[in-house]
C-alpha cells in the first residue's frame, strides 16, 4: 500500500488543494479490496463504536469508528498519506499567519493528540442505503486538529450519493462543489477551512462537507481523520 501511494503525483494533489481545497486519487485501492472492507462492516470486533446517524440528526446513515489497532493497511494509507500532506498544511498555517505548525510524521501528531487528551480513533466506515444521506459538517474532535482528511470510495453502481463541499467566502454567497470519485478512488479535502488568496493578501475560506442524498443502491465509504478523538 505505502508504495503504491509513493507512486501517485503528490504535487497534483498539493496543486489541487491549494487551488480548490480537495483532490482526487484514482486507483488507491483495488474492487478486491473494497469488497473486503465493506465485507467487514458487520465485524464487530474492529469498531469502537456505531452511529445511527438520524438519531443524532446527522443525515440518515450509520458509521462505525475503528478501534485501535487499526487493520494494517489503514495504518499504512494514514501514515502515508499524512506525510505527504504535512507540508501543504504548513504552507497554509503560514499563509494564514497561524502559529500552529504540524509535525513530518503522523506518529508525532499522534502524540500531540495524546498529550491533549484526545486518544480515540476517528477512522471510520460509513454506510448509505436508499435515501441516506449526511448534512454539512466539520470533523473536528478536540483542540487538536489537522487541516485535511480522505475518504476511500468503496462502492460503484449506485446513484446520487455524491460528495459535497461548501465553501463561506467572507462577504458573498456560499459555493458548493459537487464530486463522484469512482471505486477505490481517494479524495483529499480540507477539513474545516483553507487559505485563499485575495487582493489585500491571504484570507480564511471556511469549509464543510456532505452527501447528496442516495437515489438507488448501496454506498459505503471509508474516512480517515488524521486527528483522534478526545476520551
């Protein structure tokens, strides 16, 4: 898994960030192995916890978080990817005249999770039927953060269901950008706001996400957040 990341064109998706705020890699994962993933959503013992997600008036949906371990090859796309992505996000901190700077690897950024009492996983798996669908929303879990998270498209063969992202530019209307990665398909996307660039200098661009509702079949997703959760 690491080397098939090292092969993908990091500079694109750096590129597509910064321009955009999200990025599209195509072919992470094989129709093998999102079978499998999604062949073990009903493995309760991977998951710390389920998500009816119309109960809390999320959407309508569930999602289950990982426990720790996590499966292997999440740890690998989760280290991997994190590296790669720690530069873009300190470019943006100092885009942004923001003190915070993020550490080379996620095993340090794990840390300073830890050391802010934020120990839980928020890797998770999400599932739609029919009709489900997930409001706008930030994944944030405590004062620590990282900027950007993926999600790992498990599913084909179904339709609507398509990711949303909203964009609040200061004193205008909101945008909305509409992507349908395909199975096995990565996208990268910030996770609360992103630095644009303006006449008189950088300004904050806040960020939310979402699913389109699902008009046929099944869609399963896979979400890596790159901060854990306070205990």
């Amino acid at each position: 898994m690491k080397h098939r990341l090292e092969g993908k064109d990091w500079a694109l998706v750096a590129e597509g960030l910064h321009r955009d705020g999200y990025a599209v890699v195509e072919k992470v994962l094989t129709a093998e192995e999102c079978e499998e993933m999604i062949g073990r959503y009903t493995d309760e013992g991977l998951y710390r916890k389920t998500i009816n997600m119309e109960r809390y008036r999320f959407g309508l949906g569930e999602y289950k978080y990982f426990g720790y371990p996590l499966p292997g090859w999440i740890e690998e796309v989760r280290e991997a990817v994190y590296a790669k992505l720690a530069p873009v996000a300190n470019r943006w901190m100092e885009a942004l005249a923001m003190e915070v700077r993020y550490p080379a690897t996620h095993a340090e950024m794990k840390r300073r999770c830890e050391n802010a009492g934020q120990t839980k996983p928020t890797v998770l798996i999400l599932k739609y039927g029919e009709g489900g669908f997930n409001t706008l929303h930030q994944d944030l879990y405590g004062e620590v953060y990282f900027p950007m998270q993926v999600v790992l498209f498990l599913d084909e063969g179904y339709s609507g269901g398509e990711f949303v992202l909203t964009e609040q530019v200061p004193r205008a209307q909101s945008k909305a950008n509409v992507v349908k990665p395909r199975r096995g398909d990565m996208l990268v996307f910030t996770t609360n706001f992103r630095p644009v660039k303006g006449s008189r200098g950088w300004y904050r661009v806040n960020m939310k996400h979402g699913v389109s509702p699902v008009r046929s079949g099944a869609r399963h997703t896979l979400g890596i957040i790159f901060h854990d959760a306070e205990s």
